[in-house]
C-alpha cells in the first residue's frame, strides 16, 4: 500500500454537485472513431486492453479444460500477478455500481516463482486464480453485509521466500442499499473513533468519519455504457491520505485539525460535514489525480475512512487529528460485452 504526502496544490472551486463531479470524469476522452462501427465507442488503448485479456481468458480457458497440459510459457511476476487480477475483475466485479456501505478484507496466497528470474509458469498462474476464486468466495461468504457485490479486488507482490511469492489480496464488497442525500444542518457526529453522535447514539458503531465515508460511496456513479459495451478495470491500487494533503483557503478539503489538548473532543455539525463530504469527492475524483498526473480513466472506486488521533501526525509531525483515508483507484477501459461477457456473482445469494 502506498502512503503519499502531497506539499501543495492549486485547488479549484470545491463546492460543486457531485453529480458534475462524476459526469466529468466518467466520460472517455479521444474516443477513436475507427472504420468498423462495432468498435466505435472503443479508444486504441481499449481494443489493446481487450485484446490482451481475451488471450489471457483463452489461455487460462484452455489448461482448465486440459488438466495434462503444461505449456511452459512463463510471463514475469509484476505481469502474472496483474493479469490474474485483471481477470478475475473482470469476471466478478461491479465497480461502477452505487454501494452505500463497503467493506474491505485482506489475506495472502503463496505462489511457486522460479526467483532467480522473478518468472511465473502459465500452469501456476491458472492454479493460483482458482486459488484466489476460493479465498475471494469465502470471504464473500463471510460478509456480513446484504445486497452484496464485489467492487474491487487488489493484488499486491510481496517478499519472495524460497522461490515463493507472497501476493496479499484486498477485498471490497459494497451493499446497494441506499442513495446519497446531504447532512442536515442540524446533523452533529463525533469526528471519530466510533463515538457515535452527539446525543449519545450509535457509539462502538459510527462516526462523522463512517457517515462521510459512506456518504461518498454512496455518490460514486459512473455513466452507463453504450448498449453492447461495458466497463473492465485494470490495474488497481491503494494510496492512504491523512487529510492535511489539500486544502482551500486554509481549510482542508479533508478533515484534519491541529490541537495542542489531548485527548480531543470534536463534534462535526450539518455544514462541516457536508464541507468534508464535497471537499472528498473533490480530492478523490480531481486534486488528487490531478496531482498525480492520471488520464480520464484512472477513478476512484472506494473511500475507506476513520477518524484518528495522533500524537505525531504522519505529515505533520504535530498533535492532530484527521480522517485517515484509504482510496482504491483502477482504470477502466470500455470493451465489448459479446467479447468477454457480463460480470457475474462470484456465488449465487
């Protein structure tokens, strides 16, 4: 997981509709308008992306169905562990659905890689993907959570110990269970550590950090697909943010408050909370892929959020308190639906 410190950015107006938000930068840019109409809506990088996943699928479709065969093609760890991921997301994923509550869980596999040239065999990868299918349902099976679907899945290469290879496995499952509407002006939360809100409620469960969070997810919408096409996602990753990393006029886009005291007691009332609502969508879907230089189609998939204290801040280095927040990006390509196919549950509720 990468943990990134942002030392400035020229911010732009944050209090915009998310529903701009979103339609800005959902649409793809440089549509390629080829000679063959069925590849209209598809960009080169697209039809390139297709093309190499629909060989991979085949490859991996091939040895399932001929358990004898070795092929002994090999392809170098990075590349293995990405296609496998690539796969399995688009087999299983509905990232560009609307989840009000998520849920992410972790755990590792081992896979057998010949270390003196980081190479992985095609028959290890297919064993390793069905390995992952069966980690990835039980924790499906696990969530507690109701109208559940897969949202995202991240692999990430570990250490290499005696020609295997650690991979960890982050696992987010949304529920589709409600649409998002404002705070009120009257709505008051603690900041965090599941406090509850201020009368006293919902302590041990929520907080303003969860409320916002869930608030965001709810609002992450993604335009539809023209008929016969759909979104696949690539590669993926995870970047925590502490919420000092941008800010507007002196005030920080995400939460984050200096205080000499400890402990501290914060309330977030109606328009603190909707000020922080907007200004995350706002660093999740532009500053922060601005900042990084990411094209149109690299998106944000998931805020996870809670609210800490810190004695040293992470950035700071100063007493403080913040909504530390993890964000899952991945880039979405648009591909032909008689290709690959529709996702499909990875079990049957």
């Amino acid at each position: 997981m990468k943990q990134i410190k942002l030392f400035s950015a020229v911010l732009a107006a944050m209090l915009i509709s998310s529903a701009a938000i979103f339609n800005a930068c959902s649409k793809q840019e440089n549509i390629e308008q080829t000679t063959n109409p069925e590849a209209v809506y598809m960009t080169a990088a697209d039809i390139q992306f297709q093309n190499e996943l629909v060989n991979f699928r085949d490859k991996v479709k091939y040895i399932q169905e001929h358990p004898g065969y070795k092929s002994g093609e090999v392809m170098d760890a990075d590349s293995a562990i990405l296609h496998i991921e690539t796969l399995f997301n688009a087999t299983y994923s509905f990232a560009d659905e609307r989840y009000g509550k998520t849920r992410i869980d972790t755990a590792s596999i081992l896979i057998d890689i010949d270390s003196s040239h980081d190479e992985v065999l095609l028959d290890v990868m297919v064993t390793t993907l069905d390995e992952i299918i069966n980690v990835v349902t039980q924790i499906y099976l696990d969530c507690p959570l109701q109208n559940k679907q897969i949202v995202i899945l991240n692999l990430t290469k570990g250490a290499i110990t005696n020609n295997q290879l650690e991979v960890e496995l982050r696992v987010v499952i949304g529920d589709k269970i409600w649409e998002w509407e404002s705070f009120g002006e009257d709505e008051c939360w603690w900041y965090g550590e599941l406090e509850g809100d201020c009368d006293g409620n919902y302590a041990g469960d929520l907080d303003g950090a969860i409320k916002i969070q869930d608030e965001v997810n709810a609002s992450l919408y993604y335009i539809d697909c023209p008929e016969g096409y759909r979104w696949v996602w690539g590669e993926t990753d995870t970047y925590t943010l502490y919420g000092d990393e941008f800010d507007e006029n002196g005030d920080y886009l995400m939460f984050y408050v200096e205080d000499p005291n400890y402990p501290v007691d914060y309330e977030m009332i109606g328009e603190e909370l909707n000020f922080h609502y907007y200004g995350t969508l706002q660093v999740a879907f532009v500053e922060f892929p601005d900042y990084l230089n990411k094209p149109s189609n690299w998106l944000c998939l998931n805020v996870a959020m809670e609210g800490k204290e810190y004695n040293q801040h992470p950035n700071t280095l100063n007493h403080a308190i913040c909504h530390e927040s993890e964000l899952d990006y991945a880039y979405r390509y648009i591909v032909k639906v008689d290709v690959l196919g529709p996702p499909i549950q990875i079990i049957q509720q």
